[in-house]
C-alpha cells in the first residue's frame, strides 16, 4: 500500500503565536484518517501546510509523492477541500459557488454534482450570506466532493450539521472509503472520529502526541457519569468497581459522580443494589482528555508519544 | 470607564477617528493659509488672486479671498467631499455594520431597550463630530494665529461646528439609508452618491443664475452659507440651527425605524415595491459567463461599483464641461461693456480652445484622484478577501496564485479603462453638445492618461497588501493619495522644492489639456506600476495566505 499524505518533521513557526513543530505521519492511500486535537493544537496549521496556504518553516509535506510547496497545483487537482471556517463571496447564491468552483477545477461531472445538492437538500438558489450555518457548510461539502477528488482534506466538516446531515456526510465518506479514496479527517470531537475513521493522529500544543488505531485511542477515553440515589450511599460502594478512577460524592450522600474508564456494567451492577433515581453520562471533550490525561500524568504522556 | 455604557464605549471606539480626521482636517484647512501672503504681496496681485478665484467660483464662493480665512474658506470647498467621508461610513456602520458582523444581537441581548441603545450609539456619533469640529477649529484658529490671520477663536471653532453639523446630517442620511439596506456598504455608496449630487446642486446657483432654487435643495447650501473664518461674513445662525434639525431629523427617523423592525432584516417595504417571493431550488447556474474564471468572476464583481464610480467620475466632468460654458457664458456678460477685454470676450462662449482647455484643465485635477480612489477601494477588497478567508478555497483549485493575482488585477484594469472610456465619451458628448472647442486629442489625453495613474495605486496596493492586512493597506494608499495630492496642489503655493513635487505622479501626469501628454513621463508611472505589481506578484505567490 502507498502512502498519500507523507509529513515529516513539519514545522511552522508564527512568532509568538504558536504554530506546529517537527509533526511527523502518514496516511495510506484509501485510508479514513482522523486527526485529533483541542482548539488551538495545531490542525488547521498542518492542514493549511499540506494546503500549500502555508509556507513550511522546516520539513516536508508530500502528497502522492508530490510536494505540497513546489507542486502545488498538481496537488491540488488530486484534493477536495474544506476548510475550518469557511468564507465564500456572501452575495454569490449556493449554485453560483458550486459552478465557479467546478470551472476553476476545470469542470466536473453535472449530474454527479446534482445529485449531490439533492442529497444534501440545498436550495441553491439563496445567497452564501443568506444561508444558515448549516447550509453554507453544505455548500463547502458539496464542493469539496464535487470533483470525486482521490484525497479529501476536510477540517471540522461537520461543525453547524444537524444529525441528519451529519448521517449523510459519515455515508459519504464511508462511500469515499469503499471507492479507495483516501480521507483526511480534522475535528475535535473523538466521538465523531470514533465513527468513521480507523487510524487517528492526536495533536497537542503544536506537536503530535499520539498515532494509532482507533481502538487504541478509545483506551484513553473517559468519561463521567453522575447517579442519584433516593438515600445516602457510601462513596466506598464505588471505589473498587471496574473502570472508576475517581468518585466524588454529591448532594450529602445522595448522588455520586464517577470518573470512568472502560465498560460501565461493573459500575450498573453496582448501582442496581440502591434504589437509583437517575443516571447521567457525560463524555467529557478532548481538552478534559488531555488536560487530565495528559497535563495529570506528565509520565505517561511521554510514554504514550507516537506509538503506532 | 469607557466600557459602561454603549455610548461610552461607542465613543471609545472613534477615539482615533476622532484624532484623525479632526487633527488631518484641520491640517487640510490651514495648508492654504500659509500661502495667502506671498500670494498677495502687492495690491496688483490681490486684485490678480481676486480675478483667479472668481472664474473658480463654481467651486466656492470666492469671499474676501485675499484674507487668510477668506482664501482658507475657498479653497477647501470642494474638500467638504473629504471631510464627510468619515461621517458616511460611521453613519453606515452605526447599526448595519454590527448587524452584519452579529455583535448587535449579542449587544440587544443585554436588558436594556433597543431604542435607547440605538440613540447612544447615534449620541456617540454626534459627541465625536462634535469633537473633531473643535479639533478642526483649534487648528484653524492656531494656523490663523501662525500666518496672522483675522479670526478669532470663536470664530474658528464656528467654523468647526459647521463642518461637525453637515457631517452629522449627511452620518444621519447614511444611517437612515442603511435602515433599507442588507449591508452597510451600499448605504455608504448611496450616501456617497447623494453628497455627490449634493454638490453639483448646490454649484447650479454660483454657475446658472436665477437657480438658487435649486440649490436651496442641497444642505451643502446651508453649510457654505456659514464662513466663520471670514469675520466680515460671519456665520448663519438659521442656516446651522436648520442643519442641526435636519441632522436630528435624519437620525431620529433613523433610530425609529430601526426600533420597528428586525434585526438584521430591513424596513419592510410596501407591497408593490417588494420584490416577488423567492421559490427554493436546485437549479445550478451552469451557462453563466461569470462564473467561467477568476477573471471573469473579478469583472462581474468590480461591475457594480464600476458603475457608480462611472457614473460619479462621467458626470462630473461632463458636469465641468458643461460648467465651463456657463461660467464662460457668465464672464462675457459680465465684461461685455469693457472695452479692453473686447480681444477676449471673442475667445469667451467657447470659441477659444486654449482658453477652454485652461479653466476646464484646472477643474480636472479631480479626474485622476477620483480614478486613484476607485482603485484604492478595488485594492482594499483583494487585501480584504485574503485576510477574510476568502481566498482559501480559490487557491485550494488548481489554480497558480500569480493566475488568481493577474485575473482579479486584469478585471479591475479592464474596470479603469471602462470608467475612462465612458468619461471621454460623456465628455466629448457634452462638449458637442455645449459647442465648446476643445482640441480633442489633448482631451482624450487627460482623460485616458489617468488610466496608468489607477492602475500605479493598483500596483502598489498589491504589493503592500503582500505585508499589510486590509485596512493599513488602504491607509496606507489613502496616506499616499492625501500626499501626492498636497505635494502637486499645495506644494507649489508653500514652495517646496522641484525634488519634492517630482515624488508626486501627478507631477508627470502634468497637464495634459493644455500641454498633451509626456509620452515618456507616462511610460514612467506604467513601468513603476508595473514593477510594484510584479514584486507584488512575487510575494503573494511565496507569502502565507491569511497570516
């Protein structure tokens, strides 16, 4: 199998601001790849690199063997494109931004191109500035897949979706997947990765801290649940339960919230034996992720770099 | 302090405007000033001053012209154009523009009623014209006192209180205009267009007699009837006591309307006036020519403001030629019993071409600043596209950046001659029309010969917006505009030296009506243009996009 995204040592500096230093990875080609990490880490920085919006400081970014910097329009021929916040000419309408950039991509299948506003339900009729947020990331989608490009770069494509439209674009990159296109996937929700990609790459303040199987990344996923009883529980009930690594007692004895890890039967085996008012579960965002796991375990953090 | 109220913090925000313009406008002021005394060193050279003003009078009314505030007054008529810039775009901005940019919602969140938000804001506005006309006047009246002017300090600051009510009235059109727009910018331009006409109104009664009717329409006419730094002249107190009711007129109908309808949505119009409800569709746009390339794109971008800047730049020198017949027409009755200027009341009515060229080639100074102004405006919409995001997904195609640079600088060339062209062409029509004798090449000179000269802006816009984000861009080119213009029009008066009048193009672009065009002068702005575009290509192809 033959790579389609090479990076290494990429490095891009902004002088105060932080930028991304000495990232190093790889996609394969017809891979699903999620790149991970807070705001701020540094996606949209490598993003813009293999964009060639961007200028590298040090390092390469390689797509299909080409480089991104001094082959920028062939690589761009092979791409379809969507950008974190997206800013299109307000007074043009939906369609209207749909054929220019079919004409600047030197023209593209019409019916596949209909077929995809169908999908998606756009009227193509409003102008950008008109549309809700939702509907000008349609737009976006429609044309970063418009030219059935063999590599998608997609930064937080699903920000603004409602679940519906979020549903068809997981469809649409599984059916990207199934044709042998490659995509690369920025976002900062681990669930929405956990979904459609099977290799992730995890960036934290500019430097990438973890490559590996999805599974493997599920591993350092945790989350919280609180549970309410009708009477006092001991916190000592929970303590020892599989998957809890932290208790906190609530409401004078009457509700527990539980930091966990893993499976939670353990934990509702545990609650069964109390009458339970309610259960809540929370998944914490990636930033309590990393604050916790990484900022807390200072060891493991260095243990867990680039381990795939 | 100055973020607990929407009034203070507003005002907080004009902070530097109020600096600005104030400090800049009152530099504009004064600039004449310091040349009135060598300009008047003896009684025949008053009398020659007096005679030059009065065949300009169609710009200004030429009063007591030999005194500091006289001359002052009269030669910054035209200049009201400039100082109400700010005014226009603040009163655009006011509402519209935190409408478009969605901090109004956040704002209107707050508990406290629209209503009084909005008349804050619009407190706001008055309190920093205000402002700016006491900095105005104490400038004034500093420069008075420098070059022995005959005003005095309330005099002056009379003066500033005019200029601060023509700016509140023409900040209240600009805000009640933007009440039925979706965005501010066509509210400005709107505003823009009306000052316009404004102007050429208020001209009809120093030009045409028997039109003072006319004029009366125009609050530009109200305005010039205050001369506060002619203490012989004096001010108007009806006439500013009508601007101040019409500035609150304006702004309150404004705040009015704004407080009946929905934010982010316009004054709903009647019925008839509506336009038919808008079906969704899928239908994709696949035979439209515009959407065909970057340049094609530009062009049909560029052609709605082209059009008003054609409009404005056509009709104003089709205005001055027209002018120029009239104010010739006027000169000849008014000399018609001298016996000595019978040689020249032949040349007077348009029969003379040279004499034509000379009073029409002093009103056309104005072709190639306004022509540079269109550029600057082209200019801060590229350098804005970048730092907006824009660009990204234009230059994520496989399109080469030098090609997306050349196709948008390609459209707004193409926009420059267009403009150029229709101008000759109204020019000339006018001239027919009029039968005023012009020599016909050395006017297609003047006219198509400011083409280069937007086009040199153009260029170096492009390549300062390879460093600078959008709006340090545009200051830098407005600075370089307001500077070369100073140089080549004030800068003779204030004897600079040849070197410093050379920094300026229009000092090659010369007078071209009278004297054709220097070939080699041109081939000169078109090569420094060229080279400022090219290294602007050069560093946009390298340059981090949006950084």
């Amino acid at each position: 199998m033959t790579a389609m995204i090479e990076v290494q040592g990429l490095t891009k500096n902004y002088g105060s601001k932080r930028g991304i230093s000495d990232v190093s990875f790889q996609v394969e080609e017809g891979h699903v790849f999620g790149f991970l990490g807070p705001n701020g880490a540094g996606k949209t920085t490598t993003i813009r690199l293999l964009m060639a919006l961007l200028k590298p400081d040090a390092g390469s970014a390689r797509i299909a063997g080409l480089d991104c910097w001094e082959k920028s329009v062939e690589i761009k021929r092979l791409i379809g494109y969507v950008p974190g916040e997206p800013a299109l000419d307000p007074n043009l309408t939906g369609g209207q931004i749909l054929e220019y950039f079919a004409h600047l991509r030197g023209g593209v299948d019409q019916a596949y191109l209909k077929q995809l506003v169908e999908r998606f339900e756009l009227d193509t009729s409003r102008k950008f500035r008109q549309y809700s947020t939702g509907n000008k990331r349609k737009v976006v989608l429609i044309q970063a897949f418009m030219h059935r490009p063999r590599l998608l770069i997609l930064d937080e494509p699903t920000s603004g979706l409602d679940p519906l439209n979020q549903q068809e674009f997981d469809r649409m990159v599984f059916e990207a997947r199934n044709e042998g296109r490659t995509v690369f996937l920025s976002s900062h929700v681990l669930s929405e990765v956990e979904k459609t990609c099977a290799t992730v790459g995890i960036i934290r303040d500019g430097s990438l801290v973890r490559i590996g199987d999805v599974a493997e990344v599920k591993a350092i996923k945790r989350y919280e649940v609180t549970i309410t009883f009708a009477n006092p529980v001991p916190a000592e009930a929970f303590k020892t339960v599989d998957g809890v690594i932290e208790v906190e007692t609530l409401n004078h004895g009457h509700g527990v919230r539980l930091t966990m890890q893993g499976p939670a039967d353990a934990v509702i085996k545990a609650a069964a034996h109390y009458p339970v008012v309610s259960l809540t579960s929370y998944e914490p965002s990636l930033e309590d992720i990393f604050l916790r796991y990484y900022e807390e375990d200072g060891p493991r953090a260095t243990e867990a770099h680039h381990v795939a | 302090m100055w973020l607990s109220s929407v009034f203070l913090k507003t005002l907080r925000d004009y902070r530097i405007p109020i600096l600005g313009w104030g400090i800049g406008m009152g530099l504009v002021v004064v600039s004449p000033m310091a040349s009135v005394a060598s300009l008047v060193t003896t009684p025949e050279a008053r009398q020659q001053l007096a005679s030059l003003a009065a065949s300009f009078a169609w710009n200004a009314d030429p009063v007591a012209v030999t005194t500091i505030g006289g001359y002052a007054t009269f030669k910054i008529g035209i200049f009201i154009f400039l100082i109400t810039v700010w005014p226009i775009l603040a009163g655009s901005r006011m509402l519209r523009g935190e409408e478009e940019r969605g901090s109004l919602d956040v704002l209107l969140s707050v508990p406290r009623p629209r209503l009084r938000v909005a008349l804050e804001k619009l407190a706001a506005m008055w309190t920093a014209l205000l402002a700016m006309g006491l900095l105005i006047g104490l400038v004034a009246f500093a420069g008075g006192r420098t070059f022995g002017g005959d005003f005095g300090l309330g005099d002056a600051l009379l003066f500033g209180l005019d200029l601060a009510l023509i700016g509140a009235v023409l900040g209240g059109l600009a805000l009640l205009i933007s009440q039925f727009t979706q965005e501010r910018g066509p509210a400005a331009g709107a505003t823009a267009g009306l000052l316009l006409v404004f102007i050429i109104l208020d001209m009809f009664h120093r030009i045409a007699p028997n039109s003072e009717w006319i004029s009366r329409l125009s609050p530009i006419y109200y305005y010039n009837l205050s001369k506060g730094l002619i203490p012989s002249y004096g001010v108007n107190a009806g006439a500013m006591v009508l601007l101040a009711v019409l500035a609150i007129g304006l702004g309150g109908i404004a705040v009015w309307l704004f407080n009946r309808r929905d934010v982010g949505g316009t004054v709903p119009l009647p019925r008839w006036l509506r336009l038919p409800e808008r079906q969704a569709s899928r239908v994709l746009p696949v035979g439209d020519w515009s959407l065909r390339s970057v340049y094609a794109r530009s062009l049909r971008t560029i052609a709605m403001p082209a059009f008003w800047w054609t409009l404005g730049i056509a009709g104003f020198a089709g205005w001055m030629v027209y002018a120029v017949q009239l104010l010739e027409t006027k000169m000849s009755t008014l000399l018609s019993g001298n016996a000595g200027f019978t040689q020249l009341i032949k040349n007077i009515g348009g029969g003379d071409a040279s004499l034509n060229a000379g009073l029409l080639s002093a009103m056309f100074v104005f072709l190639p600043l306004f022509l540079m102004a269109f550029a600057v405006t082209q200019v801060n919409g590229w350098s804005a596209d970048e730092q907006d995001g824009r660009l990204d997904l234009v230059l994520a195609t496989p399109q080469p950046r030098l090609s997306v640079l050349l196709g948008r600088f390609a459209a707004l060339a193409s926009a420059t001659i267009a403009i150029s062209v229709v101008t000759l062409l109204v020019c000339a029509w006018v001239a027919v029309a009029a039968g005023l004798h012009l020599d016909w090449g050395n006017l297609a000179a003047a006219i198509l010969g400011t083409i280069p000269l937007g086009l040199l802006v153009a260029g170096i816009g492009y390549l300062a917006s390879g460093w600078l984000r959008s709006a340090a861009d545009t200051g830098l080119l407005s600075f370089l505009l307001a500077f070369w213009f100073f140089v080549s029009f004030i800068g003779p008066e204030l004897n600079l030296p040849d070197v410093t009048l050379r920094l300026s193009p229009f000092y090659y672009y010369g007078s071209p009506l009278l004297n054709g065009l220097q070939l080699t002068s041109i081939l000169g702005i078109i090569a420094v243009g060229a080279v400022a575009l090219a290294l602007g290509a050069v560093r946009f192809v390298r340059k981090d996009i949006g950084v």
